[in-house]
C-alpha cells in the first residue's frame, strides 16, 4: 500500500494527512494495549503502521506513551528485587 505522499508524486510541501481507517485503527488499538499495560501488545500495533506515516502527530503522540510507560515499567522492573529489604 502506498502513503499518501507517493501517491501525489510532488514534493512540495503538504498539509497533515490523514492516517486513513486501518491506520487509526492500529493507533486506537496501541492506546488499547496501553491501557490494558500491554506495552509489547501496543508496540506491534505501532508497527504496524505505514511507515511514512509514523511521524503523524497522533502516532507520535502514543508512541511517546508506550516508550514512557515501558520505561516506567523497566524501573520497577529493577527495583522490585530489593523491596523486601531493609
């Protein structure tokens, strides 16, 4: 499937397109899996994103999230085997 910038064959310059239905549908299900702590789950849903449009603002936006969340989750990650010590 082409983006939508290869299907105009100009470079000038373009106003924000749109993600198209089944790109949004794998951004919604990436907030989905976050939501549900899934980062691995929300991370596939990503990537399966055209390409070319992964630098749209809303993907940007969730995909700033996951990585967010997944380093939180990486801290606790490597703290937890001390909690019980004193």
């Amino acid at each position: 499937m082409m983006c939508p910038t290869e299907l105009t064959g100009s470079s000038a310059p373009r106003r924000k397109h749109r993600l198209g239905i089944r790109n949004a549908m794998h951004l919604r299900s990436a907030e989905y899996w976050l939501a549900l702590g899934e980062i691995h789950e929300a991370l596939l849903e990503i990537e399966k994103i055209q390409r070319c449009l992964r630098k749209h603002p809303e993907v940007i936006q969730v995909a700033q999230k996951i990585k967010t969340e997944a380093r939180l989750i990486e801290e606790e990650v490597i703290l937890e085997p001390y909690w019980d010590r004193e």
